[in-house]
C-alpha cells in the first residue's frame, strides 16, 4: 500500500495542479488593452455615435417660435431633407469629380518621383527627397493661403504670365475653381505619397533589379515589370489615403473664398456641414457629416474590394 501511494503521489506532482480555467487569463489582456481602448472608445467612438444620434434629432419651436426649442426625434427625415438638397448633392458630386481626376494623377506623378529616387543613377536623391516631400512638411493652411496668393486675380503672376501671352486666365472663374482646388491637393500630397511609395521601393530585393539587368532588361523594363507590380500594396494603400482625405475636403476651399467670393460655403460637404454650424443648426451638421462618412467608408471598401478581386490584395 505504501508503495502503491508512493507512485500516485509522484505521478501527481510531475502531472502539476490543475487549470482553474479561462478567465483568471483574460484579466492581464485586458489591463494591457486598456490604455487603448479607453482613450479609442472616448475619442473616436463616443463622437461618432453621437453624431449619430444627433442626426436623429431636430430643434422644433412650438407657437410663434418665442419660446426656446425642443429637441424632437426625426428619425430619416433628416437624411432625407440632406439627400433633397441640391446645394448639398452638388457637393458630393463635385468632390467625386474632383477626387476622379485628381487621385490617380497624384499618386501617378508620386510614383514617378518615387521611382526616379529609387534608380542608381540618380543623384542628389536626398536633397529631392527632401524639396519633394517639403511641401507636405508645410501645414495645409498655410500651402493654401499660398496658392490663394498665386491664383487671386490681380495678384497671380501665374495670370500675369498668360496675360503676356495673349491668353486670358482667370484662375478663380467656375469653370476653373476644381483644377484649381485639384492643383493645391496635388501640390500638397504628392510628396507624402511619393515617401509611401518610395520606402516600398527600398524593400524590394536588390538581386532582382541585378538579375533582371544580366538579362538585359532595360531600366524602363525593371521599373515596371519588377517595381511597380511589387509595391501594389504601397500604391492601394496611398489610394484609399487619397480616397478618405478628397472626402474630406476643406481647408484649400475654405482659404480659397477669401479670394474667389463666387466660391459657396457649401462647395463641399465638410464646408456644407460648417455652414450649417454656424447656422446653429447642428442636427443637419451631424447628418451630412454620417452622409459624408459612409461615402467615404463605400467609396474605401469598395475599392479595396475591387483590388482584391482583381488579385491585387494586401
């Protein structure tokens, strides 16, 4: 019997005492998790949901309207006066047509420069490196108080040279406000896609440009049939950057109405939204902005989606 105690004993020790269970694990998790998630939780997904709850809403004032208002609950009605107005529709399909022609001939030209920096032959690469991406490095307020100088008329050498030349430019007419607002994006975000795009370059393998070199593949060649199908990521992920910030126009339009006053406040949705603000009628605000957000969530997704089917995931 002894023996027989002994053995279970020793079989009990080496085996180790028993897991209590799963839950005594996730408390460290937690802890750990914490310092993101609360900070994540107050500051972004407490205002959306908010806003959300906002755009359900609207002020209403009973008899004359001399007694304060009321919040009452809206439901859609709110979206569907947003989605009714033709000021507020205008916004969304000038920022989609402006995002359509701007996007792919940014991130064209950011790929370019990148490319050009990544080639053995060039020189000076960190001084460009730097004069390309110095633009970005400016804040955007002051790029577009900038070009608002540059385009203003009276002002504008680039009107005074066009001038010269028997043409007449107005930089700020109608007709000329979208590439105008199109060439200040531009001239902004090229350099921080350009960076993108060139730090993809610097991890592709040297021994592939090598190899395809001894082949005799020519440096056009290797740029495009070695680079630029190895930074497709790269390029997809500046591409729904490029989506999600064109969504958000404001600033350049905002800077640019001090000097081209047939510019209206409802140029684009985020100025639409401001101009409802100021008109203290903050339920429409909320509304356009979660209009505003699930555009530019579909518009992201849907890309993303398309790339993927197109075998060109991340």
């Amino acid at each position: 019997m002894t023996t027989a105690l002994r053995e279970r004993a020793a079989a009990t020790t080496a085996v180790g005492p028993r897991r209590t269970g799963g839950r005594g694990r996730g408390r460290p998790l937690t802890l750990f998790l914490a310092p993101f998630l609360v900070p994540f939780a107050a500051l972004y997904l407490a205002p959306i949901g908010y806003t959300v709850y906002q755009s359900l809403f609207r002020m209403h004032r009973s008899g004359l309207g001399l007694s304060a208002p009321t919040q009452v609950f809206a439901g859609l009605s709110n979206y569907a006066t947003a989605l009714g107005d033709a000021d507020f529709r205008g916004s969304l399909l000038r920022v989609l047509l402006i995002g359509l022609v701007q996007v792919p001939l940014m991130l064209l030209i950011a790929l370019g420069l990148a490319l050009l920096l990544d080639a053995r032959s060039t020189l000076f690469k960190r001084f460009f490196r730097l004069a390309f991406f110095l633009p970005y490095a400016l804040p955007g307020v002051v790029g577009a108080i900038m070009w608002s100088y540059l385009v203003a008329p009276g002002l504008s050498p680039i009107t005074a040279a066009a001038h010269h030349l028997g043409l007449h430019l107005d930089l700020t007419s109608n007709a000329m406000l979208a590439p105008t607002i199109g060439n200040m994006l531009t001239w902004g975000w090229t350099g921080y896609n350009m960076l993108i795009i060139y730090s993809a370059l610097q991890a592709i393998p040297a021994e592939l440009s090598e190899a395809a070199t001894v082949d005799g593949c020519s440096a056009f060649g290797i740029a495009w049939r070695i680079k630029v199908p190895l930074v497709r990521p790269a390029l997809v992920l500046t591409t729904v950057f490029s989506i999600i910030g064109t969504a958000q126009l404001y600033n350049e339009p905002a800077i640019l109405h001090n000097v081209a006053p047939n510019l209206s406040s409802t140029y684009t949705p985020i100025y639409a939204a401001y101009d409802a603000v100021n008109a203290n009628n903050f339920n429409a605000a909320a509304t356009e902005s979660v209009i505003l957000a699930l555009l530019a969530f579909v518009l992201s997704f849907g890309f993303l989606k398309l790339v993927q089917r197109r075998g060109g995931a991340l």
